[in-house]
C-alpha cells in the first residue's frame, strides 16, 4: 500500500484517496517546437524502477495537486512537495540521497 | 414555492448504531483566501464563528464552520436561515475575492449515534481513515471516500458522528451506512 502525506492539508493517507496525475517536471513543447520534441512531451515518459517524480492529487481529501518522490520498486516515499516548482526542493533531494546514493532522474540527482 | 425535501426524508436504522438521514439542513460553501488581510474577520461580522483551523471543524449554537480546503469552508445553518446567511456574508466579502453559494440542496447530511468504539468501525470499515481515539476526535473534519464516493464526516461527541456526501449519492450512503453497522458485523477493533 502506498501512503501519501498531502503538504497541502497535512492528511496521511492512503492511495485510494488520491489520483495519480502522472510525471512530474515535463517541460511543455507546443507550438513552434520540433516534431520530435513534441512527440517526446507527449509520450516518451520515464518509466523507472527505483527513484521517481510524479504528480498527485488528493482528489477526495482538500483537492489539491502536489508532487511526491518515491521509489517504485519499495513504494517508500521520500516525500511530498508543493506543485508549484519546476523541479524538486534541495531537501527532498537530499533525502532521496541518503536513502538511494548516486540516484538521477531525468536532469536531477 | 414548493415544499423543500431532504435526500431520504428522515429515513433511519438501528443496527450496531444508528444511521438517520438529518433532513434539511442548510450548507453554504465559502471559498476565498485565509491569508488575506480583514478576510476572517469579514466571515465573523456575517457568521459570528471563527474560522476553524486547518482540518477542524467549529460549532457554536446551531451553526458551524468546517474546513473543506486551505481556501475553502463549509459552512453549517438552520436551512431557512441560509438564504439571509448568504446575503450577508456577500455582503460581509464585497470587493474581496471570494465566492459564496448555498449548497444546501445539493448535499445530504447522515447522523450517527452508538457505541463511540463501535461507530468509529462503522466509519472504519467505509474510510481509509485512522479513526483509533489517539488519532481522530471530536473537532476534527475529514474529507475523504466512503467506499465509491466522496463524503466527509466528523465527531460531534464520542459515540455521535456527522457524515456529509453530495445528495445525488444520498441513498448509496445511506446503504453503505447500513451495511456497515448491520447487526452482527461487528469487528470489535477499537473496542479496549
Ligand atoms: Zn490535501
């Protein structure tokens, strides 16, 4: 089971209270952009085991969305953030470190 | 006018406690921003309550405010009182950004009354929710699911909750409450 702590209301719960809104930090290529950038927006997605960023929202709880880093492998939670950043805070990151060294994902490690 | 009617009417069971549909019930959604200045105080001038810190819910004579969201409220009155409520409070918030609606026939209320032990299973067997004494008491608003739909409940007194859900899904709830506390379903789980 995975359990979430929502940053915006502080609720522990648990993953059927939340919606998966998929990968998080995707960099919008739309108008302008090449073809092969916008096709890689629109489908090539990380699909890890281990370390990964995702977006959630505590769809019955307080509705709104966050970011969580978790490892897909454990289901451990590194933790939760607010959703308006465009990449992971230092202290997540640096949690992430102690528990999986030498991690990156996408730019970030 | 017509003659306004509650989601069940009233409709009630006893099993390992009670379950009544609470009739009318008047529910107004307030949304706006905490941390703006003269924001709560407008919400008092109309309301007379506080609001309640996050996850909490404040009750004093027949209203209540409950927190829904870090910028939305529920807020709880005699059904006939709530038209004028919500006159005032637009009143109260004019020139702020802010809505106010009155919700009350779009909702459905439940009360339920037993055995404080057995009706936090009651609610446990519905709500991903940590409901052991320690962790959840009276004061405190959960949103969250029961089962398939979302609802949210709170503790008026050990052994008396409050469950609110959308009126469309009104006699879902209301079955599930049922099933739940039907006689001889009883876990034992929270009881000492
Ligand atoms: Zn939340």
């Amino acid at each position: 089971m995975l359990i979430l702590e929502c940053p915006c209301c502080g609720v522990r719960g648990e993953e059927t209270e939340f919606h998966g809104g998929g990968e998080a930090h995707i960099k919008r290529s739309g108008p302008g952009s090449s073809d092969e950038a916008f096709h890689d927006y629109l489908f090539a997605k990380e699909n890890p085991r281990g370390v990964h960023f995702e977006r959630w929202r505590h769809v019955y709880g307080c509705g709104k969305w966050f970011h969580a880093a978790r490892c897909t492998q454990t289901l451990e939670v590194f933790g939760t953030y607010s959703a308006q950043t465009t990449e992971p805070p230092q202290d997540i990151k640096d949690k992430i470190s102690a528990r999986r060294p030498g991690w990156t994902w996408r730019e970030f490690a | 006018m017509s003659e306004a009617q509650s989601a069940l009417r009233g409709t009630w069971h006893k099993g390992l406690v009670t379950v009544a549909e609470a009739g009318l019930q008047g529910m107004i959604t307030l949304r706006g921003q905490t941390g703006e200045a003269g924001f709560a105080d407008a919400v008092k001038q109309a309301t007379g309550l506080d609001l309640p810190d996050t996850r909490t819910i404040v009750a004093a004579d027949k209203r209540a405010i409950a927190w829904m969201s870090p910028d939305e409220w529920l807020l709880m009155c005699p059904y006939e009182d709530a038209h004028d409520m919500v006159a005032g409070l637009r009143a109260a918030l004019a020139g702020r950004h802010h809505l106010v609606e009155n919700v009350s026939d779009a909702r459905a209320m439940f009360t339920l009354d037993g055995d404080d032990a057995t009706l936090r299973e009651v609610l446990a067997k519905l709500a991903p929710v940590d409901l052991h004494p320690e962790r959840f008491g009276p004061g405190e608003m959960r949103r969250t699911r029961f089962a398939q739909v979302p609802g949210a409940f709170w503790l008026t007194a050990p052994g008396a909750a409050r469950v609110v859900c959308f009126r469309s899904v009104a006699q879902y709830m209301y079955d599930l409450l049922c099933v739940a506390s039907s006689e001889g379903s009883a876990v034992g789980y929270f009881k000492p």
